[in-house]
C-alpha cells in the first residue's frame, strides 16, 4: 500500500508574505538552530583529521592516515605522493581532499589524470568521499563545476587552456606526475601557470633518476624550496650533499613501501614459460638474425639494423607483428635491390609460418577454466591476432590499447568484468587501471623497461585483491627473449620482487637508458657468448648484489 503524500506550501506562501511586507525572515528559534549548525562544523584542533568521522564506510588504512595527516600538518598542502604501485594513492588524495573541503579551505578543484582514469577518477570520488566531482568532456564548463576531473591532454589545449589558467583553484592534483618531469614538455610548462593553494603530485615512479627531473616536479610544488636552478645541480653533484638534498626532498614527497605497509599482502606466484619455436619459426628468426649481422657494418645499412633488432623482438611475438615491419622496410628500401631482395626472401619464410608457439601455450593456459586472465603484449597486430585465434577456440576476449578512446577504455574494461574471459593489452593497459577482479597475468612480450613491468603487475597486484597473484611470463627459447629474460628476472629477480628494486635501479638507469643499453649489447654482439658476458656485467651494475642472490 502506497503512503499518502501531502505536499504543504505553507512555507512558501509565507516566504512571499515576509518578501511583500518587509517582514523579518528569522526568529531566535531559527538563529539559535543556525548557530548549532555552524558550531558543529567547526574543526576546533587543526592537528588530527575529521574526514574519516564522515566516511564510515570507507577502509583507511594506517599508511594512507598517516599520508593525509602529515600532508595536511606538515606539508601545507603541498607534496608528492609516491607510494609504490597498489597502495592507494587515489585514497590518499581522495581523503586529503575531503579534509580541506570539510575544514572550509577548498571548494574550487581541478584534477587533472590520463584520460583512460577520467571515469575511474569521478566514481570514486563521488562514491568513496561523496565529493561531486565531474567529469569534462566535449563542452567542458570549467568556471561553473567545482570539482573537475579531466585529461592534462584536454585542459592544454585551447581555447581550454586560457580559460583554466585565469581560475583561482584552491586545490590541483596530477595524477602520473612522472611525465612532468621535463620542463621542456607542454604539459610542465601548463601545469606550472596554474594558480593553486593547494597541490598534490601522484607518482609511482620515484624522482630519483636526474637531479634536473627532482628540481623542476618539486618546483612545480615549492618554487625556491631547491634553490635557484642555476646552483642547484652543482650543488648537489657531490656525494656529500646528497644527504641534505634527501632532507629537502622528504619535506615535500612521501613514499610508502608495501614491505613497510605491515599488512598481509598477497604472493606473486611467478613461473618462467619457456617455449620452443616449431621449425618454420626458428627459420624465420634466423633469416632474421643473419641480415642483423649481414648489415651491422655497413654505413648504407646502419640505421636499418636497429629496426632489425625490433623485428627480431617482433618475429618472437607473432608473424603478423613480423609482417607489418617487413612490408613497411620493402617500402623504405625499394630502390636497394641487394636489400629488397633479403627483405622478400624473409617474407617468403614468413609464408611458411602456419603456428604460432606461443599461442598455442596461451590456449593451454587458459583453455578449460572460466578464470579471468590479462595479456600483455608490445605490438597491436599480435593484438589482433590473438583476439582471432583465442575466438577461433571459443575463448571470449576484449582488446584493450592507447588508441582508443576513454569511453571505449571504460566500455572494454566493463565488457572484460562482466563478459569476456580474457583482456588483451598493449601497454596502455598497464597504466591505472584498477583490475583487481582479476588475479591471472600473462606477460606474452616482456618489456625492456623495469618501470613497465611493475605497471603491468599492478594492475591486478594492489589493494582489494583477494587472490594470490599468478604471473607468467613467456621466452621463446634461444632468443632475445630468453636474454632479458636471463637478465630481468633471474640475475636482478625483478619480476617476484620488482617493487623494492625499482628505486635502486633508477639511481644508476633513467627509464630509457636501461633499454638503450640492451639494445647495443644485442646489436653489436657476435655470439650468444659475448651476449651473456655483456648481459651479466650489465647486471651487476643494476643491481650490484645480484651476484649474491641465488639463481630462480
């Protein structure tokens, strides 16, 4: 039975009546309510926070109160947030936020994240802090919303831009900060006109690769809290004054590491897949490898070389990946018979390629068992085809890669939830998004970046993860990949402990030199000898206690 609803507007027509005749619009009564009101929002004690108080339902854990708090007391506001992957810096800046706007300091906010966490950014806002914020789109209306989420990629461009810039924000937060790091790039220097009270950066990666990088993100948070840039590097260039600087650096930035966390994380069970070429492939990598060797000396061919070394990388994901780079380098060197020539003999043992080996173990893998699974590969035609192939078995799966659109991004990622078995990924999939739904990882291609393999682990390896996490990363025997494999996994032990490494990685290797150097050790190297001998001196200096540590 419906209740019966009366609808009374008395108060209205008395409204009008206090409007006409001049009438006093509040009694003692009413300002004695007003006064309760306003007294019960006051924060008497700036020590402590009352966000907490207002969401009851929220899990906090101790290292994300101890973020908040110290942010609030002891940074003004003003820090970067460099937690290691999975533990929750989103809650961080969430609850930080929440704190200000609840003491009366912020109501004008601007967040600026990857497009791809536009959407993921909104909801949890609203959901977990009952914060409106809003996503802007197509017909963005910057002065009228308070709490904005959008892509730095959309808030540069004009006529965004200007609009954005002339606003008085209390609070910006940045989310994937490490690419602000060059002060050169479009998205440094737009950040740094926005006015801010208040500011977060968000990184995972820590800022500890150039003291250039560590100078210009800090100033985007301090100007003048380093020095002048001028002096600064000169500074600090000596070993002797790391130690301040590391001071300095500690006022303005907070890392929290799991194995500090104190909670009980779930293990990374990982298992190293070998796989054997059939015939066909092991013809096809060699006719590859030969025309490596064939043309590393001549000056003509030099810079086809290195696009040698990625069609090596490419032969050992899929033909199709092979193809395209192949088609592309027939084109480029039409008018080099002698060239030309190698190139379509190769093309010709490509055509005789009618299995793909590690396919085939995916299948095997995942064949039988309703589990969701991730892959990860580096090549968008591998992409493609695998999607065909595991379809072809009926395997249902969801593509997901940089391209597409952020409204496509969230649709694939609700598809993979709720319909599809597997998720097939390029390495945009290894940038925020939150899967913990799903505790099974296949690394099909391995990345010569250590930063892009804790990306990809993170994904599925965080917070709300209720599984032990399965990784499996696959090497075709007797090839590059079983040297970065021999080198990424077993010499440094990166893949099982990756997170506690990073840092000291990064001290000795920005995140494309480690990739550099791999690749003139492959490249100018005549045997598998002289590639071991090179990868293991490598090693050492990664990670110099790598030789005390048992082989996996």
């Amino acid at each position: 039975m419906k209740p019966d609803i009366h609808f009374d507007d008395e108060w209205a027509d008395d409204f009008i009546n206090c409007l006409e005749n001049n009438r006093d619009l509040g009694t003692w009564s009413k300002f004695k309510m007003a006064y309760e009101a306003g007294r019960q929002r006051l924060v008497s004690d700036f020590y402590g926070l009352e966000a907490p108080k207002h969401l009851p339902d929220l899990t906090i854990y101790p290292h994300q109160y101890e973020t908040a708090r110290t942010v609030i007391e002891k940074m003004n506001g003003k820090a970067v947030l460099a937690d290691e992957v999975g533990l929750g810096k989103t809650i961080e800046a969430g609850l930080i936020l929440k704190e200000y706007m609840i003491r009366g300091l912020v109501k004008k906010v601007l967040i600026l994240v990857p497009a791809s966490l536009v959407t993921q950014w909104c909801r949890e806002l609203n959901e977990k802090f009952f914060i409106p914020a809003v996503e802007q789109r197509k017909k963005p209306a910057w002065e009228n919303i308070d709490v904005t989420v959008t892509s730095i990629d959309t808030a540069k461009r004009e006529p965004h831009a200007s609009v954005i810039q002339n606003i008085d924000y209390d609070f910006i937060i940045v989310d994937e900060a490490h690419k602000l790091k060059n002060k050169q790039t479009k998205n440094y220097q737009f950040v740094r006109t926005l006015k801010k009270k208040f500011c977060l950066l968000l990184t995972a990666t820590p800022v500890q690769n150039k003291l250039s990088e560590v100078f210009h993100l800090i100033t985007l948070l301090k100007p003048g809290h380093l020095g002048a840039e001028a002096g600064f590097e000169k500074k600090y260039k000596e070993g002797a004054a790391h130690e301040q600087l590391n001071e300095l650096i500690q006022k303005v930035m907070i890392r929290n590491r799991r194995s500090d966390s104190g909670m009980d994380w779930p293990k990374r069970i990982i298992e190293t897949v070998k796989i054997h070429f059939t015939e066909e492939e092991r013809r096809l990598y060699d006719a590859v490898c030969n025309i490596k060797h064939k043309w590393r000396g001549s000056m003509e061919t030099q810079g086809l070389s290195f696009t040698v070394l990625t069609l090596q990388r490419e032969v050992c994901s899929s033909r199709e990946a092979a193809f395209v780079t192949l088609r592309n380098l027939v084109e480029q060197y039409q008018e080099n018979k002698e060239v030309t020539e190698e190139l379509n003999n190769i093309l010709n043992v490509l055509n005789e390629v009618q299995q793909n080996s590690k396919a085939e173990k995916v299948l095997s893998l995942i064949k039988g068992s309703d589990e969701k699974v991730i892959i990860f590969t580096e090549y968008r035609a591998t992409q493609l085809y695998l999607q065909w192939f595991l379809g072809q078995h009926g395997i249902r799966s969801v593509p997901f890669r940089g391209g597409f659109k952020r409204s496509k991004k969230d649709w694939m990622k609700q598809l993979f939830q709720n319909n599809a078995q597997v998720l097939i990924a390029t390495e945009a999939g290894g940038e925020g998004i939150n899967l913990q739904f799903c505790h099974k990882m296949i690394n099909y291609d391995l990345p010569w970046n250590p930063m892009r393999i804790e990306q990809r682990i993170g994904r599925i390896h965080r917070l709300g993860q209720e599984h032990d996490v399965e990784i499996y990363n696959f090497a075709i025997d007797g090839t590059i990949e079983d040297h970065i494999l021999n080198l990424l996994y077993k010499k440094i032990g990166l893949f099982e402990g990756v997170i506690g490494k990073l840092d000291a990685i990064l001290e000795n290797f920005s995140e494309n030199q480690l990739e550099d150097h791999v690749s003139r050790i492959l490249l100018n190297s005549d045997t598998d000898g002289e590639i071991r001998v090179k990868m293991d001196n490598l090693s050492s200096i990664i990670a110099p206690d790598s030789s005390e540590r048992m082989s996996l």
